[in-house]
C-alpha cells in the first residue's frame, strides 16, 4: 500500500510500470490519489521497486509511504 505523504500516490499506470520493471506481475490496483494498493505476483525486492517507482513516477524517497504485506499477512489483517 502507498500513501500520499509530500505528493500524491502515484498513478495506477506508474504503479504497474514499475512492477514489471522490479520483474513482478500487478494483479490489481485501487485507491485514489490519497492511498492505492495494488495486488502482485513474482518475488519482487521492495528496494528495487520503490527506486522504480521513483524512477518512473518521478517522485523521491520521502513521496509516498509504502507498506509492504505478502498475502497470508493481509488477508490475516482483514
């Protein structure tokens, strides 16, 4: 999940851009430009996303909040 922190989130585009650029698979995306929280597959390095995400949204480290959960840790959350 990112949460608009100095800018808004960036867009679902952007989003799924960077996650194929990290080698993972978007499944689903939703939220707005306050929080979105996209859905993926593959074994991606959240390190290497976040700096893709940078990259491609063109924001900077302090942009956004990310969370990160794999799905046993979500789905126990809900």
């Amino acid at each position: 999940m990112l949460k608009k922190n100095q800018s808004s989130v960036p867009s679902e585009a952007d989003l799924k851009k960077a996650m194929f650029e990290s080698d993972g698979t978007p499944v689903d995306v939703t939220g707005d430009n306050a929080s979105r929280k996209m859905t993926y597959t593959g074994l991606v390095n959240h390190t290497v996303f976040e700096n893709k995400l940078i990259e491609v949204a063109k924001g900077k480290r302090t942009s956004w909040n990310f969370t990160f959960a794999d799905a046993t840790v979500s789905a126990a959350a809900h």
